[in-house]
C-alpha cells in the first residue's frame, strides 16, 4: 500500500499522488473562484526562487504552457548577503527547467544600495526597507514587461499571519491591500497582484515541494528572526496545534469583511509627485526611502 504524506482536518489521509491532486486543484479552484485570470491578462511572476513563489510558478506555468504561451518572471535582489545570492541560484535552475524567462533586478543598480547597506545607515524594520523596495521594483518592471497581473506566492500561513499583525498594530486600513486579489481600484500604471496559494498552508507547500523533488533551500532570511511577524507565526501555530482551523478561520472572516475595509479604507492611487510611479500618498514610500538614505 501507498504511503500516506499527508492526513487533513478532516483525518482523511492522502498518499504522494492523491496529495498532489489535491493540492493542484486546491490552487487551481482558488484561482477560478477569484477570476484571477481574465481574458486578455500577461501574468508576470514574482520569484524568490524558495518553496512558495517555485511551487506557485510551476502551477502557473503548468496552466499558461497549455496555452502555448509562455510566462516571465522577475525576481528582486534586495542585497541580502548570505541569504538571496543563494536563493537566486536555485531560482536560475528552476526557471532554466520549466523554460520560464527570469528577469533579475538589483536594487543596487536601481538605488546605488542593498537592504545590507541600508540597514547600516537607516534605524528601520529590515523587512519595511525590503518590502517598499521590492513592491517598487516588481510593479515597475513587471509594467515594462506588459504585464496585467504579478502573481506571488503568498500562501494561506503568510496572509493570516499579517491580517493579525495589522490589528494587533490597529493597521486596519492596511488590511485593505489584502486579499487573494489586491489593488482593485484601477490606477494605469498599477498592476494588480494574484494570490493563487491564498488557500493553501504553509505546511502543505512544504510537503508538495518535497514530493514535486524542487531544489530549494528552506532556509530563512537571517532578518526574518525575533521580528514581530516571527512571533505572531509562532502564536498562530500553537493556536492551529490546539485549535484545528484556527488559520482558515481567520482568512475566510477576513475575505467576507473585505469589501466593506476597501470601501472604508481604500486609499486613492496617484502619481508620486517625484518619481511618477503610482503611490497612495503624494510622496511615495520608495522616495521617502531614498531621501532618508541619501541625507544619512
Ligand atoms: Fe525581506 Fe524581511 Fe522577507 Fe528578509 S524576511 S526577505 S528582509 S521581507
């Protein structure tokens, strides 16, 4: 007999192939259920090269070669030593097998600086610094590639951990940019984002990247310890330990109080009035980065 990989909330037990169904199908309702493929869209991916935006790609590019078209990918290089040179390799291999075309972008060349060296001269969250890099970047490049949507690969662990974080921070209007479907309000230089493993738990990526063979590496990056995002992640899987749904329980609240947030808190989309690129504030994130670098 089979062995079983995987046994579900429900104790129904899966072995290597029945998983791999159910997992595929899981993602592939998600996107249905959400249209976040319409008629006409060029699907850009935004690759780390680790477990989650690989499994996400393969998927992807599974359902878009069918098609006969094929997919490109960007990946950020935010200047983590150690940490993002490695997983770049392991992004070059995947995308070179699955014949997916990687654009990789440096924020040294893009800013002059890496999240390294900032964090030598700026007292800010390391993943704030990275974060407003990288939605920069993606949106800006995947927009020169023609793109109509950028899909990640944020999975059902990631979206609970930061619906929490904003309402332990009392961030509600930020909870507005979440969703498996984000930037609703249509801004022409904005690119929408997908989620399609918006469904899917952290735990069952693992185990389909195991048995789908990826090389990736599951290290973590060096600035992702002791942050608060790592002690809400160890809350919330204490919590699903005890209390089985607990992570469903808060995505699938969250999606049905979604719309009223947007409609509340929805900040309208302008042109940053420095660099042009789409921004809620009239002065973007990325060039209030870079105006605190520079003046250091
Ligand atoms: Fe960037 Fe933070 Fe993620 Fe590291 S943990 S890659 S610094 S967002």
């Amino acid at each position: 007999m089979d062995k079983i990989v995987y046994i579900d909330q429900s104790k129904k037990k899966y072995t290597k192939s029945q998983f791999i169904k159910y997992f595929e199908s899981k993602v592939k309702q998600t996107i249905r259920k959400f249209n976040m493929f319409e008629k006409g869209d060029k699907i850009v991916l935004a690759i780390s090269g680790g477990k989650d935006s690989v499994t996400m790609a393969h998927i992807l590019n599974d359902i878009i070669s069918k098609r006969g078209e094929q997919l490109e990918a960007i990946l950020i290089d935010e200047g983590i030593q150690g940490y993002r040179n490695t997983t770049i390799e392991d992004a070059k291999k995947f995308c070179k097998k699955e014949g997916i075309k990687l654009h990789i972008i440096s924020t040294k060349k893009e800013f002059k600086f890496g999240l390294d060296d900032a964090l030598k001269k700026l007292n800010m969250n390391p993943c704030t610094i990275c974060g407003t890099m990288r939605r920069y970047l993606l949106n800006k490049y995947a927009r020169k590639l023609k793109a109509t949507k950028i899909a990640t690969g944020h999975n059902l662990d990631d979206e609970a951990q930061t619906i929490l974080m904003n309402q332990f921070k009392g961030n509600i209007q930020l909870s507005a940019k979440l969703g498996p479907v984000t930037g609703v309000k249509e801004h022409e230089k904005f690119i929408r984002r997908i989620k399609p493993l918006y469904f899917v738990t952290e735990k069952e990526v693992t185990i389909y990247t195991t048995l789908k063979g990826f090389q990736v590496k599951f290290t973590e990056c060096p600035n992702a310890r002791d942050t608060f995002r790592s002690e809400v992640r160890t809350k919330l899987n204490e919590m699903e330990n005890k209390f089985p749904g607990t992570k469903n329980g808060i995505i699938n609240s969250f999606i049905d109080i979604l719309p009223r947030i947007r409609e509340k808190e929805f900040a309208k989309i302008v042109n940053c009035k420095s660099c042009q690129e789409p921004s809620a504030r009239s002065i973007c994130s990325m060039c209030e980065l870079l105006e605190k670098y520079n003046q250091k």
